[in-house]
C-alpha cells in the first residue's frame, strides 16, 4: 500500500465503498481524423472499422485497452504529413 494512504482506505472500508471495476470486456472506439488513419489503425489484430474514419476494439481489460490506444496512436500518426 502507497505510503500515506492507510487512513484513507480504512475510511472507505468502513463505509463500504469499493473501487468501480466494469466487468470485461471493454469496448473501445475511436474517431480518428480521417480514413487514411483508420485504415492504419486497422491493421492491429482484433481491430473492427466501424466507419470511414471510426475503429473499435473489444479489450479483456484495461491495459490492453491503452496497449491498443498506443499502438492505434502511433500508426494513424505515421500516415499525418
């Protein structure tokens, strides 16, 4: 547990409150800024076009999630002049 955090736990213990945890799996879907970086998006394995400018992902969780933003990120970016 981070250092300083301890008070701040047990108050939401106490209270019943728990981390907010959607369960999986975990659609992801992006406008890009045009089809050109869509279609560059597209080649990640699993990648849906939903659209002309528009790909989705189904992810089993959150770090997959942001694998697939980063690889989506820097292809779409490598079809901008």
């Amino acid at each position: 547990m981070p250092e300083g955090t301890a008070p701040l736990q047990s108050a939401c213990e106490k209270s019943g409150l728990a981390p907010f945890r959607p369960a999986p799996p975990h659609r992801l879907e992006i406008e890009l800024a045009n089809a050109a970086c869509a279609d560059a998006a597209e080649l990640v394995p699993g990648t849906t076009r939903l659209d002309g400018v528009t790909v989705g992902y189904e992810a089993p969780d959150a770090a997959a999630m942001i694998r697939i933003i980063q690889a989506w990120t820097i292809l779409a970016a490598s079809t901008l002049v």
